[in-house]
C-alpha cells in the first residue's frame, strides 16, 4: 500500500514562516475578490454558468464522437493525432515524436497533464533540455517543485524566496527583489533557450470537435512563442477538454479569466488550426484514468473542470496551507476531488483536507459539485478501510455522541466546564493542533440549544 501523502504536516512546513501564511492568503484571497468583481459586471454570469455546465455534461456524455470527430477535422488540417490511454503512453508517444526529429532541446508552456505525466523528468532522464517558458512555472523548475497553483504556478513564494533562488541559479543580485527586476532577468535568461529550442510543447484549454483547432489561454504569450518559433509542436489535450462547436469557445473565453484573476480576458488567447507553414504539429489525446472517472456516478462531474482555480483561491485551507501541503499534482477542493482518482491509497488524507464550508461550489464556473465530491471521498476512503487509526476512533465516538441527544448534550456541558476551568497546558498542547496559531473563542454564557428552548420553543 502506498504511503499517504500528510498534508498537516506539510502545510506546518509552509506556515512555520508566518509571512507566507499570510502572504499567500492575502494574494489567493485578492483574486477571489477581484473575481467577485468581475461577475457582478456580467448580469448572465448565472445563465453562463448553467450553459457552461450543460455544454460540458453534454460533451462527457458523448465523448466518443466528439473525439472522433476532432480526430477527423484535426486530421484535415494535417495535424498529427495520437492516442494516450496513460500517462506512460503519453510520454512514449511524445519521445518517439522528439526523437525521430532529433530535438536535444525543447520549450514547453505550462500543462498541468504534462505534469501529471511527470514528462519532463521522462524526457530528461532520456537527454532532452526541457525549459518552462512560463514565469511562474520557470521558477518551479528551478526550485525542483512542482506548481502550487494551477493558474499562478509560485504564488506561495515570496519575492524574497524568488531574489534568493535566481541569485544562486542564474546569478542576479540576491538583495534585488524587485518583481520588474527579476522578471526582466529571467527574460533576458530564458530568451537565447526560446530562439534555440528544436521544438515547442503547450497544452490546452479547450479543443473543438467541429474544427479540429484548440486553444491556448496565458498570460504571457509564451505558449505562442513555443508554438511559432521551433518548427515542431506537439499539445498534449486531456480529452475532457473537448467542447462540441467553435461557437460555444465565447462561453469558457468570458468564464475562464474572470474566474481566474477576475480579469476579463486572458492577454493571449491563441487558436491553433493545422501546423504553421513549413512547421509540424502533433496533438495527444490523453486518457490516464479519465475514462474510469467518467464511469463513476459519484465523480464524473470533475471532468467539466476548465482549470480556472476559482475553487483554490476561496478555499480557506488552501489559502492558509499552499498548494504543495497537497503533494499531488493538483491541489486545493479540484486537487482534492482529482488526486484520489490516480492514487486513493496515497491520497487518502486530502478529502479531510477541506473545511467542507461550499465555497468552492459556489464560486465554480461549471457548476461541479466539489464539495458534496469531497464528502463521497470521505466515504469511500473510510469504505475501503484506508481511514487513520484516529480519525477511526475519533470519528466512531463522535458518531455515537451525536446520535444519542443526552449523551451528546452531556458530553456539551463537560466540554463547556473543561473550557472555563482546565489550565490552560491541558487545553493548548501538542495534542491540539488548532491551538497552535489559533485561540479558542470564549465560551458563550448559553448555548444556542439553551437559548432556543427559552426563546422560540412553542409552550
Ligand atoms: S473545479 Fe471549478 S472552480 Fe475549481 S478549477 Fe475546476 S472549473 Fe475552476
């Protein structure tokens, strides 16, 4: 049985520092306020949203033939079309395409399902240079991590910890820590490694079955340099991101970058039809689990994800612990509903990695259902009997307490008294996590049971 990734102990790690806690909140936290914004501009963001969600299920619904006929259409505009049922085929296919066009250095945008295939070390175990051109992402690479945030890859470093890792890896002054500064450095780093490169990867927002194109969304252009500049690209495109007709693209385009960053557009929004002239372009369509997803009643929904990590920055867990406390690929509530799907024994922990408050749901552009996905997990996992030995036995007491209303008011009034009475190295001990960072509120004089029965309960 694999070994279960501890998201408390990591997220301790990250927090020991008390400025990333709250650095890291403060940003997360300010793109979801700047997302609040920008959806009260859109009077029909609720409409949106309900055709985003029924676009989505009706693709998954019908996914046979829209892959078909993306291969189709793709095929008439001379793009290659290969076929990945998992992350070791995926990889394969992507060598053997590099391979047999001796590329020794390639440049890859952003791609969370590359990540998941873990291709880069592939590809560098097997001697290809592979350089992130995103900024963010770049800066990951650097530190040997892979990205804490689907959208803003090294949110969780402060600009000190970026000062610190360019002087050491590329020789910029460690007390400069000026974002301009250092953003400017790593361009004038990277730039020779773009113009070099002997081929260029990305990955995909969305494909269209009816065209046979797709589209790349960033930032900062750098999937469009990867893409015109070397003479071959290949995307890797995990098939739940088809969409039927171009026409629906106006949907996800207006719902991704607002509910991203709140801004109403990403500044590149790049479709790709065919190779560019004298170029190749290859596309992998990429399974890895997503059919047995697709199967399950409980967990299909995830698929409609569209990667916008609305869901991560109103997360209060997420936002206190970072994303790296999830050691998985994808973190936050869509980490948390994804990464027991690849590996429920290591993963095991993450479903109680989450206050279940529904935040996420709400703000979810596709209507996926995260948090009711993250308590079946909860069940699943204690099905399967993976769950620790002290959630068992805290969970089983709790469940007779809450079930027998005596007992339960009983066990009310010693926790009430223990409060008020005990010293205070009885209540704030390493037993007690939360009294760590946190104190506990004074106790109220009534409770709200008390205070029900003398004020509301009819005579
Ligand atoms: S689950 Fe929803 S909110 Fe979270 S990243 Fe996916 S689309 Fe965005």
């Amino acid at each position: 049985m694999t070994r279960p990734v501890d998201p408390e102990r990591r997220a301790a790690g990250f927090i020991a520092l008390e400025l990333h806690e709250s650095t890291h909140d403060r940003l997360v936290w300010g793109m979801r306020q700047n997302r609040d914004k920008a959806v009260a501009g859109v009077p029909e963001w609720e409409e949106l949203r309900e055709m985003a969600s029924r676009i989505k299920e009706h693709t998954l619904t019908h996914l046979d033939h829209y892959l078909e006929q993306f291969e189709k259409s793709a095929t008439k505009l001379r793009t290659h079309v290969h076929w990945a049922r998992d992350a070791e085929e995926h990889n394969a296919v992507v060598y053997d395409v590099l391979n047999a066009h001796r590329v020794k250095s390639l440049i890859k945008s952003k791609s969370m399902l590359q990540e998941e295939c873990g291709m880069t070390p592939y590809l560098q175990q097997r001697g290809i240079e592979v350089t992130e051109s995103d900024l963010g992402e770049r800066i990951q690479q650097l530190s040997d991590e892979p990205p804490s945030h689907i959208v803003v890859p090294a949110i969780h470093k402060l600009r000190t910890d970026v000062a610190a890792l360019f002087a050491e890896k590329i020789g910029t002054d460690p007390k400069d820590s000026d974002p301009h500064a250092l953003a400017e450095a790593m361009r004038q780093n990277a730039r020779p490694r773009f113009l070099k490169a002997d081929a260029g990867m990305t990955g995909a927002n969305f494909a269209v079955a009816e065209t046979g194109g797709f589209v790349v969304c960033t930032n900062e252009g750098n999937a469009d340099i990867g893409a015109s500049v070397p003479p071959l690209h290949i995307a890797s495109i995990g098939i739940e991101k088809l969409i039927p007709r171009g026409r629906d693209l106006g949907i996800f385009i207006r719902m991704l970058s607002r509910s991203a960053l709140g801004t109403p557009i990403t500044q590149y929004t790049s479709h790709f039809h065919g190779p560019r002239r004298g170029g190749e372009l290859h596309v992998v369509l990429v399974d890895n689990t997503r059919s047995d997803r697709l199967g399950s009643p409980d967990f299909w929904h995830a698929l409609k994800c569209i990667r916008c990590g609305a869901c991560m920055n109103t997360c209060p867990v997420y936002r206190r612990g970072g994303g790296l406390s999830y050691g998985a690929t994808y973190s936050g509530p869509i980490g948390v509903i994804l990464d027991p799907g690849f590996d429920l024994s290591k993963y095991r922990e993450l479903p109680f990695h989450s206050s279940l408050c529904g935040s996420c749901t709400d703000v979810c552009p596709v209507k996926i259902d995260i948090s009711d996905q993250i308590y079946k997990w909860r069940r699943v996992v204690a099905a399967k009997g993976l769950l620790s030995f002290a959630k068992r036995v805290g969970m089983s007491a709790l469940g007779k307490t809450l079930a027998h209303p005596p007992l339960y008011h009983s066990a009310e009034a010693v926790g009430e008294w223990a409060l008020e009475h005990l010293p205070r190295f009885l209540l704030y001990n390493p037993l007690n996590p939360w009294g760590k960072h946190r104190e506990l509120p004074a106790v109220p004089r009534q409770t709200f049971r008390q205070w029900y029965i003398e004020n509301r309960r009819k005579p």
